[in-house]
C-alpha cells in the first residue's frame, strides 16, 4: 500500500470514527468540494475508506 499524499491525509483525518459526508469533509479538512472528491476517491481505491449511506468511514481492514 502507498503512502497517503497531503489532500488525502487531510480528508482522511477529517472522517475521524464517524461517518461524515463529503461536503462536511472538505469544510473540515479546509478542502475544495474538488480536492476531497479527489482524495475520496484514492481513498476508496486504496481501501482506507468506505460507503456508509451518504457518509464515508474509515475501513476496517486498514490498520
């Protein structure tokens, strides 16, 4: 697994343990809509993240 780049480490620290949406995301990460898509979706390709409803969380299998 690779190393985490700067956007994706920002909106992966803003998921926290909850399951926040995307939009809350960005806001907390202090990332435009476009960068947390952007590092959303490596996330969720790299397998630390996944769908909860509307809301993203941190995967399970990532320790």
């Amino acid at each position: 697994m690779r190393e985490l780049g700067a956007l994706e480490t920002r909106a992966y620290d803003a998921i926290g343990f909850g399951a926040p949406e995307s939009n809350e995301i960005a806001t907390t990460a202090g990332l435009t809509r476009s960068e947390a898509h952007i590092a959303l979706s490596s996330l969720e390709l790299e397998g630390f993240i996944v769908r909860r409803g509307s809301g993203w969380a941190r995967s399970q299998t990532i320790v």
